[in-house]
C-alpha cells in the first residue's frame, strides 16, 4: 500500500494504513507487485514509462506475519535476515522498530528471538519514497550545497534505476532479494574462504578459513572434506570454540591441482568443499564452498609503450575479449535461470573471455557468478559506484567498507572474479559537469574524498577480504599517472566514436593499453520492436514512440547521421533497422580488430555493452528479448581465438594473424583480390607458422601491384580483398577488406539463391550468389528460430550453409523466411530483399 513520506524513518511507530492492501511477492518490488496485481501496465510498452513515475514519488509498505512455533521459539538464536532491501527502510515486528537499512548492497540481520511470541508476529517494512529518502540523508551534511553532490548518492540504491542512457527510470521499492528466518543454537558456520595462496601446476597451498559464530566455549572438531567429484580428500582439526567468532585456518595442499582457465584456455573443474563443526560426534552445522584454483595477477610492468595492463591466469598473458554487462532488467528480481545462461552462454559462444561487470547496477546473484565460473568468463567486477560524486560523509564512509566487506566475503571464492574495480567513470568526474569550476576548496575537499574513498578505504578491504585478487581504482583511470603520446598507462573508455562523432578509423590511431569501453548503437530488429509498438510507431525512427525507447540524447539522429555518413538512407523503416546493425558490427569490428591487431600493446577489447535492461535503441549487441544483433554474430568473428585481419596501411594491404593459442600452428593464407562478380585480380596461397600469443604481419601486398594487372588497370573501389586462414581442413578465420571508403564502394544488387531442407533439430539452409552479398540477415516473421550463424557474407557463387532450430513445419519455415542483404536496404525496388527460392 501507498505511503506518503518519510515518518516512519523518524517516529518508533509505524504509519497509519491509509490504503488497500494488495498481495506481494518476495523477492520482488512495488513496480512488479502492481503490474502482477493489474494496478499498472505493462511499464515497458510504448510510453508507459512516464505515466509510472508517480510511482517512486510515494511511500509504501509491506506487510506479512510470522508464525513462531514453540519447536521455533525454543532456539537459542533466531535471526531475521533480508539478503537485499531496496532501499532506505524502516523494519517494525510487533509494532516495535528493529531496524533502519538504508543500503541495498547489504546484507541484514536481526536477533528477533527476544520479541517474537507464541502464534502470529506482526512484521510491517515502511519505505519512503526514495529521493525523500535520499533528500534527507543529503540535508545533513554541511558540504552538501556546495559540492552539489546528486542527493541520490547519499543511500546505496543502485544508480541505473534513477534512468541511464540505455534504461528507463523506474525507482523501485521492495525486498528484491530473499528474506527469512534463521535459527541455530550452540554454533554456525559463517563463512567458508579459500585462500590461495600459491597456485602452480605441480602443487596449489590453500588455506581453508572457516569462520563459526559459537554461542559458548565448545571443545569440537572442524572437519573439511575436498575435491572434483571424482575423488575426495579430508583434513580435520580440534578446536576450542569461544563465545563470538572464531577464525578457524587449516593448510591444505594439493599434488597437480586441476587448474581453472579462462575460456579458450583450458578447462573449468570446481573444487568442492564442505565443513562440518560437531561436538562429541554431534553435528553443530555445516556449510559448503566451491572455487575453481588459479592464480591471477594484473601485470604492471614499464614497457616501450609506458606500463603495461594485462592480465596474467595462470602463467599465461590472456588477451581480454568481451563486453560490458549492465543489469539484466529494470526490475532485478524478474531475472531468471534461462536469462542468465541465454546471455551469458551467449558471450562464450562469441568467443568471449571476460565480461565487465558495471558500478552503476548491483551486485549480482550467486547464480550469475556460478555461471561465470562454469563458462570460463572472467569478470571485471566494479564496486557498485557509478559516475556520481560520492558523499565524504563519516558515516557514508562506514557503510562502503560494511558493504565491500559484505559483498567481496559473498563473492570471493569465484575463480571468476579477475578483478576489483573501485568504480565506474567518478575519477573523470573530477573535471566533468562543471566540477573544474567548483571553488577550490570545495574542489580539493571532493577530490580528498575521492582518494580516501577509492584508494583508502576500499583498496584496504580488498586487501584485508581477498588478497588474491587485484584492485583497481576506477574504470578508466591510470592509477593517478602522467598519460601523453608517448606514454600510456591503466585502462580506457573510448567514445570519439559516438559521442566524439568521429570516424571508425579513428579507433585505429588510439594507443590505449586497455580498452574497457567503447561503442556504437543500433536499433532491435522488427520483431523486438514490434512487441513495445503500435503500427503507427514503425513509420519512423523519428516517432514519439521510437524516440521514448531511445535514452541517448540525440542517439537516434546519431545513428542516421553515421548511416547516411557510411551508406546513405535506408529505403524504410524496416531496412533502417537491419542497416543499424550492421552499421554498429561493422564499426565496433574495426575496433576491436584494430586492438587485438596491437597486441601486446593493447591486452584488452571490452565493448559497450553485451545486454539490455529493456527493449531499447542501444549499444548492445544482444537485445532485451535474448536475440543477437549482428554485433554478436560479428563478435564471435573478430573474437575468433585465431584472426586473419586485413588491413590497408601506408599505401599496402597488410595481413594480419592474431592467435591467442598457447602454442604455434602450421595453417595457409589464402588470398584472393576480386571484382563483386567473382572474377578474380590477384591471388596469392602462402603456409605460414602463426606465433602463439601475438599478433604479426604475415603478408604484405602493395596497392601499386593491384592498380594494374595484365596489363589493365583496375579501379579498387570495384574490387575486394577476401583472406582465408585455415588449417587441418578447417577454416578457422577468414575476413574481407575493401580499398576505398565505404560511400564510395557500389555493391551490385544480389539474387540470392535459397536451398532449404530438413536435418535432425531443424533445418539447413544454403544461401548462394553470384554476386558479393554483405551481410546477408535471415529473419522469420513469427518463428524464434535459432540460427547457426546470421549477417553472413556470400563470395560471389560460393555457398553459404546455415542450420536453422525450428520445431515448426518446412512450409511454415518457407513461407516466413526472409533475406536481405546491404545492398538490398538501401535498393531503389519496392521490396526490401530479392529472394529466389530453392528447393
């Protein structure tokens, strides 16, 4: 029910009801508890998003009872716990004030076993409206009016609620993670820790910490039991337990561990352990822990380039490929099992390696970080900090260390979790939004704040918490070094793409050591944008409707800007969409080759951004409903664990092999310089020994050679470059490269031949041409198809085939498919494609 302000916060009681009750679910939240009970729409439909907003400007309350038993009130310990309150609370059981969160990111526990009683306990949890909420904490600190800090910062509420340029403002209220009651009596086991202290192939030393709330001196016995499932390993210890908590370390070592890798790298065994306290052979309680073993190191060393930024798993230099993730939805609790593995699995399937996770979201399920360390996706963690200036407050100070505590003791035992990053983007704070004008002493005291914060308070619990894993003090920062031309160090965002409005090109100038950011946008494709839309809003990209869906100033005239920049203007609204995504594929794949060409220079390709909260225009590469962009299709190419990667510099066609094996291969170049109809210029076949772990030129080719051939001249924007790498019969990467801007280049339009039969899970599907057809999009009006691959280039007369999950019939397959290609968007016919059916 509603409530209208900050009362309870205040006053020992709580608030007269004023409203109806309606039922909720927990975990859950206000939005989702009225949309579920018909009170509201659907938030996410055309623009619902403004009619809601009243939403987060009341307060409300939730109300349940607690049925104590006498078996339950006969336990020596009953503790209350909210494993995630969002946010600012007051808690009352019995009429009687418990407690006060104000913090998201924490866990809270509350001894209740003194006021419940026999029967039916009253427990009632008041939240104000969250800016009030947030507005009060802000009016106490004397810096506030003049730092002009957000007063959203004040509470720990995640930041992307409040809206974002990817995601709406739905500034929820509720228990959004579980909540319940835990009894215990004589002792408790925490926390259980894995300490690494040494990892190596011959032998891992671990320290197993296990920490046990006891409720009196106990003379017991802590037992651990360990292993992979196939054999298991035991080690005891007999202790005296004293009232509070006991910090219980027992070394163990393990002969030839199997070692956790990176995808790509290796296998991903988990190592199970589970400890048990008994007194006299009686069992107190147990507790399990899983972690994978290995070893982790941010390597920092003075190089020709300035310090380098790599991370080292297991003696080997990773190459790090992936994305950012942003939350899963507007609304946490709604996440499911098969969100996180369809996104996830996703990045692995896209050759990814590492995801970052962003600060201005929350810190995740243990499902989420379970399914990190099953793939092989390493995960930059930032602490949840996201481009605002952070209170200076003692107390606010206090609750961060409480929080990062909390959360990295949750998290720690993840083999996963790579890195600690203090935050997203508030070091440029310093300078951005006007805050270079501040006054100085007011600009000195942020600043002071930032650094007590960031590399005091927060580096010391990584340090203190989880010693194995680096810590890192934002994203991007340099760790307060000198940058110049010459000289380049930590990591960076880059956006003179975009917001800078640069060239593509531009990204190949950039001397970054690591890139965790960069980005372009594109739209969903039609039948995403189909499920938030009316007809009337697909006429343009430019509708009222389209425009709600897109939280990037400007973003959608950015989008048309670089289209008619590269292409030209899309015949309709459905060609446009397709067009933005090859669009963004093809600016972030001349990034990220352009990285992962400069390595060891360059050790890092993360790009803005893998997922959605909502349907939306964005820089994500998988939209909200799971389905890829062809960014995604792209990625898995340009992320491919061996590139061919083409590239025209100082007047020659260079190629490029990138490898991030461990070891040498024997493989053969293959290319061919052609016309758009297949005739061929120039070819070349060369075998060549690829380099583990680096990037080299294996093949020069100057422009001069190709101007003139047999005694013809040949005009390059008609012709392209088609690069082939393969080995032991299998093509592991192959790439294509034009010789002129792509405005000036004039695809021919494609007669694409379509060949469909039935096999086992579905279909395969052979597309062929005798033209060069770029990005070659099949779609399917009302089937959620799943394709083996998609925006696929076809060589002129050479097939393609393609295999299609489908459960439904092959003329329903026949009669819904569609394909278009680039050239085809931007075509002059009525149609958006020219399709040929086969057999």
């Amino acid at each position: 029910m509603p409530d209208d302000g900050l009362a309870a916060s205040r006053d020992s009681k709580p608030p007269q009801v004023d409203g109806g009750w309606l039922p909720a679910t927990v975990p859950g939240d206000v939005h989702l508890d009225l949309l579920h009970n018909g009170k509201i729409p659907d938030p996410f439909y055309r623009d619902n998003e403004s009619k809601l907003q009243w939403i987060e400007k009341v307060g409300w309350e939730y109300q349940t009872s607690i049925h104590a038993t006498p078996s339950v009130l006969s336990r020596e310990h009953i503790e209350l716990v909210f494993e995630g309150l969002d946010t600012a609370c007051t808690i009352f059981l019995n009429g009687q004030r418990v407690a006060s969160p104000d913090n998201m990111f924490r866990e809270w526990r509350i001894d209740v076993k003194p006021l419940l009683h026999a029967g039916s306990n009253d427990l009632q949890i008041v939240f104000p409206a969250p800016m009030k909420a947030a507005e009060a904490v802000a009016e106490k600190d004397p810096w506030h009016s003049r730092t002009h800090t957000d007063p959203k910062g004040y509470i720990r509420k995640a930041v992307y609620e409040f809206g974002w340029d990817w995601g709406p403002r739905f500034g929820t209220s509720g228990v959004f993670r579980p909540a319940y009651l835990e009894l215990w009596d004589d002792a408790r086991v925490d926390d259980i820790f894995v300490e690494q202290e040494n990892i190596a192939a011959g032998s891992a030393h671990l320290d197993v910490h296990t920490d046990i709330l006891a409720s009196s001196q106990i003379k017991a016995l802590v037992s651990i039991s360990y292993g992979t499932g196939k054999t298991e390993l035991h080690a005891d210890r007999a202790v005296t337990l004293t009232p509070g908590n006991n910090r219980i370390s027992i070394p163990i070592e393990i002969t030839h561990p199997q070692l956790w890798y990176p995808s790509g790298y290796g296998a991903q065994p988990i190592y199970h352990f589970h400890v048990s306290v008994k007194e006299n052979g009686r069992e107190l309680d147990a507790k399990e822990a899983k972690t994978g073993l290995r070893s982790v190191v941010l390597r920092r060393d003075l190089d020709k380039w300035g310090r380098s930024f790599e991370f080292v798993v297991n003696g080997i230099p990773v190459f790090a490929k992936g994305a950012d993730v942003i939350p899963f939805d507007s609304f946490p609790s709604r996440v499911t099992s098969a969100n996180y593995r369809r996104i996830l699995q996703s990045a692995k399937d896209a050759n990814m390696n590492m995801v970052r996770l962003w600060g201005g979201g929350y810190y995740e399920t243990e499902e989420f970080y379970n399914q990190c360390d099953e793939l092989g996706l390493m995960i930059w963690h930032d602490l949840m900090f996201g481009n605002n200036w952070q209170p200076g407050t003692y107390a606010f100070k206090q609750d961060i260390e409480k929080e990062a505590e909390y959360q990295m003791t949750r998290l720690r035992n993840h083999p996963s979790i790579v890195l600690w990053s203090g935050n997203n983007e508030t070091e440029l704070l310093r300078d951005w939004n006007g805050n270079g004008q501040l006054p100085a002493p007011v600009h000195e005291r942020i600043w002071e704040d930032y650094l007590t914060e960031f590399s005091g308070i927060l580096a010391r619990a990584v340090a203190r918490v989880d010693p194995q894993t680096p810590y890192w003090p934002s994203s991007p920062s340099a760790d307060y070094e000198e940058l110049s031309d010459t000289y380049q160090s930590g990591d960076n965002h880059d956006w003179t793409v975009w917001h800078g409005n640069a060239d593509f090109s531009e990204y190949e100038k950039r001397p970054w050591r690591f890139v965790s950011e960069y980005g372009f946008q594109s739209f969903p494709e039609l039948k995403s944008v189909e499920s938030f839309t009316l007809p009337e809003d697909r006429t343009s990209i430019f509708t009222p409707v389209m425009l709600i869906h897109q939280k990037n100033n400007d973003g959608n005239k950015i989008i048309h800007d670089y289209m008619t920049r590269y292409y030209g203007e899309p015949k309709d609204f459905p060609s446009f969409l397709y067009a933005s995504q090859v669009l963004q594929a093809e600016g972030i794949k001349v990034g990220a080759e352009s990285f992962r060409r400069k390595r060891p220079e360059t050790m890092g390709s993360i790009f803005w951004q893998l997922n959605d909260c909502w349907p939306v225009a964005s820089w994500a590469s998988i939209d909200y409903y799971g389905r890829w962009k062809a960014l995604q299709y792209y990625a898995r190419r340009f992320y491919a664990p061996v590139l061919v990667s083409p590239h025209v510099e100082d007047g020659t066609l260079a190629i490029y092999v990138v490898s991030d094996r461990t070891k040498s291969e024997s493989a053969n170049l293959h290319l061919r310089i052609m016309h758009f109809d297949g005739s061929v210029v120039k070819e070349i076949k060369q075998a060549v020994d690829v380099a583990p772990l680096a990037s080299a030129v294996y093949l020069k080719v100057p422009l001069a050679e190709l101007k003139e051939q047999d005694g013809k001249s040949v005009d390059l924007t008609k012709v392209f470059a088609s690069v082939e790498l393969s080995a032991e019969g299998e093509t592991p990467s192959s790439n294509l490269v034009y010789f002129a801007p792509t405005k000036q280049i004039k695809l021919p339009q494609p007669d694409i031949n379509t060949v469909l039969t039935k096999d086992g899970t579905g279909y395969d599907l052979e597309l062929k041409s005798a033209v060069l057809a770029r990005s070659v999009f099949v779609s399917f009006d009302h089937l959620d198809a799943q394709l083996s691959d998609n925006y696929v280039d076809l060589l002129p007369g050479q097939a393609v085939r393609l295999h299609i999950k489908s459960d439904a019939g092959l003329n329903q397959v026949k009669s819904e498919m569609k394909i278009i290609s680039l050239a085809n968007a931007f075509a002059p016919q009525a149609e958006g494609h020219v399709v040929r059916s086969g057999r």
